[in-house]
C-alpha cells in the first residue's frame, strides 16, 4: 500500500472510533440525532466522490518498475516493460525494466509497447 492509502485509512479508522466514542458517551435521542446527520453527511460526501471519480476520466495506469530479463527465440515475443492497446487512454510509465533480449527473429521489449488490437 502507498502512503495515500495508508492515511486514508488511518484516518477513517480515527473516525469511526470517534464516533463509536460519541455514541457511547450521549444518550440514546442525542446519539440518534448525532448518527442521523452524520449518515446524511456521508452520503452526500460519496455522491461527490462517485462524481468526482466518474469525471476525472481515462483509466487507471499501468506502470512497470524494476522488472526482470525478457528473453525471446525462434519467432517469439518478450516484454519486461508495458503492452498495452494503441488507443488505451490509461497513462504508462516504465522505469528501470530488465534487459530485453531477442535471438531467432524473436522480439523484446523493454519500454512501452503500442499495439494494434
């Protein structure tokens, strides 16, 4: 997990211990009006979000690091980097792949590899 992910989670876990902790401490008409905005509040907030996240457009990214030895014989085809579709709108990003190595009129790829479909 990278660190984004990490806080995100960190700080959804403080909340929802907050909030059991409010829960806990009112009473039960005070917690109930408590829970009901803090339900609406969410809501609205994951609407915004799912909005957000359908707007933002293209597709998630492939990257490849740090991959390993790519070898191809006699008519083959080896990548150690990325093979993707020449209209995929997903952003790539290759750094330091393996040596990519071809013999036998095979083919290897060691960088970012468009392809028709």
């Amino acid at each position: 997990m990278n660190r984004d992910r990490h806080v995100v989670l960190l700080a959804t876990g403080v909340l929802v211990a907050l909030l059991a902790i409010t829960f806990v401490v009112l009473r039960w008409e005070s917690a109930d009006r408590v829970a009901t905005a803090v339900s609406a509040l969410a809501g609205v907030g994951g609407v915004g979000v799912a909005v957000w996240a359908a707007r933002s457009g293209g597709r998630a990214r492939a990257r490849a690091r740090a991959t390993g030895r790519a070898t191809a014989t006699a008519g083959g085809y080896a990548n150690s980097g990325v093979d993707a579709p020449t209209g995929d709108a997903a952003s790539l990003e290759v750094s330091q792949t393996g040596d990519a190595e071809a013999t036998g009129g095979g083919q290897a790829i060691s960088g970012i590899r468009r392809r028709d479909r």
